[in-house]
C-alpha cells in the first residue's frame, strides 16, 4: 500500500492505532474477551500459524514462540511507515509502530529498530517469575 494522503489523513500516516491492533489479536487469542466463535477464533488462529514471525522475531525471542502480523504503508521519499502486532507463547501480545523509517526492502534501518526494541522487551517476555532485572511495569 502506498502512502495515499486525504483531508482526513493529511500527512497520509496510518490511522491504525496500537490499541486496535493488540484488540484484534485479543479477539484471535483471548476466548473471555472475544465475540468471535470458537470456530473464527480457530481459522484466524490458523491463519497465524502460517505467517512467519520476522520484525517481532528479530531480537532474541525464537520466531517460533511468535505469532506476528505485519502491516505497510509504502512511501520512496519519506520512508515506510511498518507495524508489527504478535502474541508470544499464546500469552503476550506485543505492538511496534514504526513510522517513516527507511525502506523495508533494505532490511536495514526497521530491522534494526524493531531488533532494539525487541531485545530490551526480551526479558519482559520470558516465562517466569518477574525480578528486579526483568520488572518491566516501570
């Protein structure tokens, strides 16, 4: 999708916010917070199981405990706007919104943030006890 700016969206940045992002994995893999029958909730599972995590998957957390879905907004001049929304282990649902960073193509400039940014949420998201160390509530 390329980078398409309106009266309503005038600098053409997506309106897609983190919460409806992280509201629609919650309808995927949440059954007390979901309207969704069983059996949507099972094909969008599904579905998931066949996309391969690799922004969220770029740090030190294995791509198999991830579940990602990607979304761009394409723009050559001021750089591509890339979102990533993923549950690990079935538990914790983690939202990226990068916004005009350099081409995705490159594999540069975004896998590098998102890698940054995934390796100091790494210890928030292992199984466990939390500690000083790993107590990301603050």
């Amino acid at each position: 999708m390329l980078r398409h700016a309106s009266g309503f969206n005038p600098d053409g940045s997506n309106i897609t916010c983190p919460d409806d992002m992280v509201t629609v994995m919650r309808h995927i893999y949440d059954d007390a917070f979901s309207g969704l029958t069983l059996g949507e909730r099972s094909l969008c599972r599904q579905v998931m199981e066949k996309i391969r995590a690799s922004y969220l998957a770029a740090g030190p957390i294995d791509a198999g405990r991830i579940r990602e879905k990607r979304g761009y907004i394409r723009d050559p001049e001021t750089g591509d706007d890339i979102h990533a929304v993923g549950i690990v282990d079935a538990r914790l649902i983690v939202c990226i919104m990068l916004n005009k960073v350099g081409l995705s193509e490159t594999g540069g400039e975004p896998a590098a943030a998102f890698r940054r940014i995934m390796t100091v949420l790494a210890p928030c998201l292992d199984p466990g006890p939390a500690s000083p160390e790993t107590d990301c509530a603050g």
